[in-house]
C-alpha cells in the first residue's frame, strides 16, 4: 500500500513539475522564388512579390521571433515581416533540427520559420507525430505554409497555400 502511494505522489510530482507546451503557431515556409544565377541567390522580381505576400499575411498573427537559415534567399523572404514588426531575424542551422525544434517548443509566442525545399517538411514533420508525413518539396513549389498548432495537449500540423490566408 505505501509503495503504491508512493508511486502516486511520484506521478503527481512529476506531472506538476513537467514543462507545459505553451500553445503557439510556428508558420513554416520554404524561401520565395530565387534567382537562378549564383551558390547563393538572391530573390528573383516573382520571389520578392511573394516576400512581401508573406509580410501582408503574418503581419496580424503576432509573430515574436523569425528563424532564417543564412541564405540570401531565406533572409529576404523574411525581411518584410522582420521590417514590419520590427523584429531581428534569428540564423539557424538547416542541418540541426532537433535544437531547433527544441528551441521552437520552448520559446513564447508565434514564429516563422524560413527554409529550403528539402527542409520545410522536415522541421514540419517533427510535429506531425504518428500522422501522415509531408513529403519533399519539388524545385518549383513556393506556395505552401505549414501551419503548425502547439498546445498543452499536442500538436497539428495543416499545409496551406498563399491563397487560403
């Protein structure tokens, strides 16, 4: 009996103690249209249209922090938002998802996250959990916004398009 109740206060404790999610949306978006010249391009006249698209549709969901990997490409596709909201892009490294992700899951408030095709569903599918995973992003999709929701009791991750904000 004592060991039983002992095991319960232990469980409790636990739970209380335990780090609660706090809820947020991380919006995860591959970098808007490139040049097709360079190691590190630029964005091209389509790219910075849909840059300054991105800023129009996240300027009201009270984003706190930008990530940006250090590409030309990923900076100025966040750069309107930045500039808007008068926040610092904050570089991380594409190659390091897990401390990103921790540091998504640990910060307050809503973020934007910007990467390249080959990371997006990546970073998105750490927070899918036993869902269907998102596949790779082809060369010429610019267009989706992973919409992840973190709360208290898991996580949802929606894939939209520019179009559905």
């Amino acid at each position: 009996m004592k060991s039983i109740f002992n095991l319960l206060i232990v469980s409790f404790l636990l739970l209380a103690c335990s780090p609660k999610q706090e809820p947020k949306t991380i919006y995860i978006v591959r970098h808007a249209e490139k040049q097709l010249v360079g190691d590190d391009p630029g964005l091209s006249v389509a790219g910075i249209a849909r840059s300054k698209k991105l800023g129009q549709i996240l300027e009201q969901k009270e984003i706190q922090h930008i990530f940006s990997t250090n590409t030309i490409r990923t900076k100025t596709t966040a750069r309107p938002l930045a500039d808007a909201r008068g926040l610092t892009i904050e570089i991380y490294d594409a190659k390091k998802h897990d401390d990103l992700v921790r540091e998504l899951r640990e910060r307050t408030g809503n973020i934007l996250v910007v990467g390249h095709s080959n990371t997006v569903n990546h970073l998105a599918n750490y927070f899918v959990g036993s869902g269907e995973k998102f596949s790779e992003l082809q060369d010429i999709e610019y267009d989706f916004i992973f919409e992840v929701s973190l709360k208290e009791d898991g996580s949802s991750v929606i894939r939209k398009v520019f179009k559905d904000f």
